[in-house]
C-alpha cells in the first residue's frame, strides 16, 4: 500500500469543496482575526477528513461497479492496490480525528460533521438513484459545509443569528449549477454506457439536463445578483461581471465538452476560469474589508 495510492482513495483532490467554509469568515468580517481563521482551517481539515470517509465507504460499496468503468477501475480498491480492511482501517481512524477536531471546535460543528456523513451515506447507499434529489442532496452538503464555519467562529450566544440567508442561496445554486453540468458532462461521456454506471442515468436525458441547466444558471445569476444589490455594502455589486465571467466560462466548457465539467477540481488548470475566480475573490476581499 503506497502513499500515493492512499491519497488517491483519500481522494484529497477533492478536498477543495471544503473551502466553502472560509466563505462565512470572509463574508463576516472575519478573515483578518487570526484566531478565528486558525479555527475555520481547523474546521476544514475535520470537513476534509470526514468528506474522505465518505468516499473511501463509497468505494468500497461501489467496487464492482468500478472495476467496469473505463476511469474507476483505476482506483485503489477497484484495481486492488488497496485491501478493503485496509481501507475501512483508515476510514475509521480518519472518522474518529474527524470528530475530534469537531468536539474541540465546538458541539454545534461537531452536529454539522455528523449531519454531513449521515447525509452523505443516505446518498450514497440510496438517494443517489433517485433522480433530482440526488441533486438537491449534493447541494445540501455543499451549504452544510458553508454554514459550519459560522459555527467554529462563534461558539458563544446564538451562532445560527449570524448565518447569512444570502449565504445558503448562493452556496446551494452554485453547488446545484456544478451537479448538473456534471451530470450532463457524464452523459456525453459515457454515452450508452451511462446507466450501467449509475441507475439515476435512465431519467436523466440530454433535453432534460438542458432544461436543468438552464433553471440552475438563472436561479444562480438571480440570487448572486440581488445579494450584491441589496447588501449593505452596495459596492459588492460591483463582483458582478467577474461572477457572470466565472458562470459562463463554465457554460462554455460544459457545451464544449471538457473534461473540467465531469472532474471540477481541474477547474483549477483553466486559466481563464482562474483569472476569474481570483478577481472575484479579489474584489470581494477588498470591498467587504476596505
């Protein structure tokens, strides 16, 4: 068992879905207070670590359907570079650091890590075959992730006051835009072969997921739109034309076909999706803090 290998079933690359917890420190005023900064990446690395649980049970669930995959019969249980004894090893001492990072934190993070796994095991074991809940679910986890850090920066009183509404509508579109290319993405991929990987593929169609994306672009352009315009800071509006640059570059790649829309964290390889989520993130920093 290489270390390579367990990072791949780690699968540590997808571990930047976490970073939506700083979101809540940024958005709060928050980022330059380093203890709470020091917090929110403890926070991370407990979201991090408890996101690959899910994964590595998911693998091991899924390991004869991943031998017959043309990219997940590459991964390390399918391809036996790594035992399923060992796997649940790791999936348990990872799981346990997980929620002891959490109960240091504090109890109501610790119900978030808890939320996030049992969530993510419903998906994984049932709702992932049926079709526009998997979805919604997906978006679920992604704004349990972003709410959380409100719950590591602020132990004391009533945290839940402080969450963002704007905060949860943008976080859950976003993350429903992503699913949907994804799914998209995965059908022009596999083609035929797409329902014998994942059942949910026999409702999912290529008019339907146009419609999909459709729905998810505008309800994602909307709500970014009216936060930026009814914010208190009335110059966030001005993040604007850096968001939509983001949103359809996306588009684009999805309708073009690229290999970014089925694997997200190769986003991180397109220079011009770059540029523009750095500028985003740019402006932002520097109208909520200056």
């Amino acid at each position: 068992m290489k270390l390579r290998d367990i990072i791949y079933l780690m699968r540590v690359r997808q571990w930047y879905k976490n970073l939506v917890i700083f979101l809540s420190i940024i958005f709060a005023s928050e980022l330059l207070n380093l203890v709470g900064l020091e917090k929110t990446f403890y926070g991370f690395l407990a979201l991090c670590f408890i996101s690959s649980v899910n994964y590595i049970i998911n693998d091991i669930v899924d390991i004869k359907k991943d031998i017959n995959h043309p990219e997940k019969r590459l991964r390390p249980l399918a391809s036996g570079k790594i035992k399923v004894w060992q796997a649940i090893i790791l999936a348990i001492t990872l799981f346990i650091v997980s929620l002891g990072i959490g109960i240091s934190l504090s109890g109501y993070f610790l119900l978030f890590i808890l939320f996030l796994f049992l969530v993510t095991q419903l998906y994984s074991f049932f709702l992932k075959k049926e079709p526009f809940v998997d979805i919604i679910i997906i978006a679920v986890n992604f704004v349990v992730r972003a709410a959380s850090g409100v719950f590591v920066i602020m132990v004391d009183g009533m945290p839940w006051l402080r969450l963002s509404p704007w905060l949860i509508i943008c976080v859950f579109f976003l993350s429903l835009f992503i699913s949907i290319g994804k799914r998209e993405a995965d059908l022009v991929y596999l083609g035929e072969k797409a329902v014998s990987h994942k059942e949910v593929f026999s409702f999912y169609t290529k008019p339907i997921t146009k419609s999909l994306m459709v729905i998810s672009t505008s309800l994602l352009i909307m709500s970014y739109s009216l936060y930026s315009f009814l914010s208190i800071n009335q110059y966030l509006v001005l993040t604007l034309p850096f968001a939509l640059y983001v949103i359809f570059r996306y588009l684009y790649l999805i309708e073009k076909g690229s290999e970014v829309t089925r694997h997200p964290e190769k986003v991180f390889f397109d220079i011009r999706m770059m540029i523009g989520i750095v500028l985003w993130l740019a402006s932002s920093f520097l109208i909520v803090y200056y």
